[in-house]
C-alpha cells in the first residue's frame, strides 16, 4: 500500500455569502486559508491578524484560533480553505510562516489552488494528483522565504526549536548544548546544511514574523520587536532596514499604499 505524505479533507473556494466566521476552535491538522478577494481577521491567543488580498494563512494543529470575515452585503470576500495531514517525514511545511503575502506570485499560486479544489472535487481525495498540487504549493510558497530542505536531522531539530521559540532570547551556545555538541562544529554543521550561521538563520526568521505583524497586525512596531525577541527596538529597525532595505514603518505603510 502507497503511504501519502499529504492527506487532504475536502477543500473549498466560496463567497461569504455562506457562513465562513467561526468561533475559537482547533483541529488535529493543518487547515489553509487563501484570500482570493476581501479580507479576513483572524485571532489567535493574544494576537489579532488582518488578512488581505493574496494573503496565505498556514493554521498548525492544536492552534487555537477565530475567523470572522465581514457580511456579505457589506464587502465581498472569495476564498480558498482545506484542512490537511502531512507525514512527519514531510519537513518543509514547518518552516514556512503563518503568514505569506502572495501578490508577487499570486497567478501561480492561485493556479495551484484551484487544481487543488478541482483533484477533490472529483473526489482524487487520496490520489498521487492532490499530493502533486500541494507540493507544488508549498515549492511556491517555499520561494518566496528561501526555505531549503536539511539533510542532517540534528539541523532538522534545532531549525524546529528555533521556529517554536524564535521569540525567546536564542543564543548560538544554547543550540549547541541542545544537540550536546561543540560550538564551533555546531556552526560549522549548521552552515553546511542551510548555507547561513544560526544567528543569520535566526534573524532571517525574526524578520519574516515581523513582516507577517507590520503587515497584518495592528500591532505597535515597538510591541511588535519586544514580541520576536528583540530586547531594544533600535536594534530590531537596523535589523530591518539591512534586510529589506527599508525602515519598519516603511514597509507597513508601503502596503497599506499599495492596496
């Protein structure tokens, strides 16, 4: 028997004009959430996120989370939503953001979403096609942040702690004790498998929460740097700027223009 490493509940792509708002909840699996048109806020624990257009929402499992999308006769909304089970042997999906803003790539992503809901509207719910189409999904959403596949599963484990606790104060000393290994080999071992250090790796993180808060959130910039562990916000805009070349509220408000 094929063992799948994606496994796929029905997906949908509607109109609000059905009931999409939901009450806090959680699944056992993976469930996506895609803005074709309109918008959608969405609140998890302590924060509170508005999805626009283009935006890829990625919920992981026991999350417990609420979306309310505005009435129908007030603004229109299109969206796509499925709800998934990967293998643990399938990695690349932990290392994505919760949030990606697709616009840059939103004809192929948007292509690959609608084969999606087509393959299980015929009922392809365990085929080799659906599986195809979700990798082919994730491969895009995976250009977009440089996300590569690790060979070394010690790497593997330490690039999922810092993904779990990126915004806890992380130190190069601290990952290697982790693996019970040296430091200068640890960096040396972590280099060779993701082409970064860890410090690189771990700010390269910091920096794509941030974008998916400065984008989707109200949140204050100075809340926002103390939330992905920077301790002084001057430290956390300097970050930003090298990264992407433009300050913080620069790149928040460049967004808001551009829609």
């Amino acid at each position: 028997m094929q063992i799948h490493l994606i496994n796929p509940a029905a997906a949908i792509k509607c109109l609000n004009k059905i009931k999409l708002s939901t009450s806090l909840h959680s699944h056992n699996c993976y469930q996506f959430l895609y803005i074709f048109r309109g918008m959608c806020a969405v609140q998890s624990g302590n924060v509170s996120l508005e999805l626009k257009q283009n935006s890829f929402l990625i919920i992981k499992p026991e999350v417990i989370h609420k979306l309310t999308f505005p009435d129908f006769n007030e603004a229109e909304c299109e969206v796509f939503q499925t709800k998934i089970t990967v293998s643990e042997d399938l990695k690349i999906i932990k290392y994505l953001p919760d949030v990606t803003d697709c616009s840059n790539i939103k004809n192929e992503v948007e292509k690959t979403l609608d084969l999606i809901s087509g393959i299980l509207k015929n009922n392809q719910i365990s085929s080799d096609k659906v599986e195809y189409a979700f990798l082919l999904l994730f491969e895009l959403l995976s250009s977009i942040h440089n996300v590569s596949i690790v060979r070394d599963e010690r790497i593997t484990q330490i690039m999922e702690y810092i993904a779990e606790n990126v915004r806890k104060k992380l130190s190069v000393s601290i990952l290697a004790e982790r693996l019970c290994l040296e430091k200068s080999y640890f960096i040396r071992l972590f280099h060779r498998n993701t082409g970064m250090s860890p410090l690189a790796y771990i700010k390269k993180k910091r920096m794509e929460m941030a974008k998916g808060l400065l984008l989707f959130s109200s949140a204050k910039i100075n809340e926002i740097a103390d939330s992905i562990g920077y301790e002084y916000y001057h430290h956390f805009a300097a970050d930003f700027k090298k990264s992407e070349k433009v300050s913080p509220k620069e790149y928040r408000h460049s967004y808001i223009s551009d829609r």
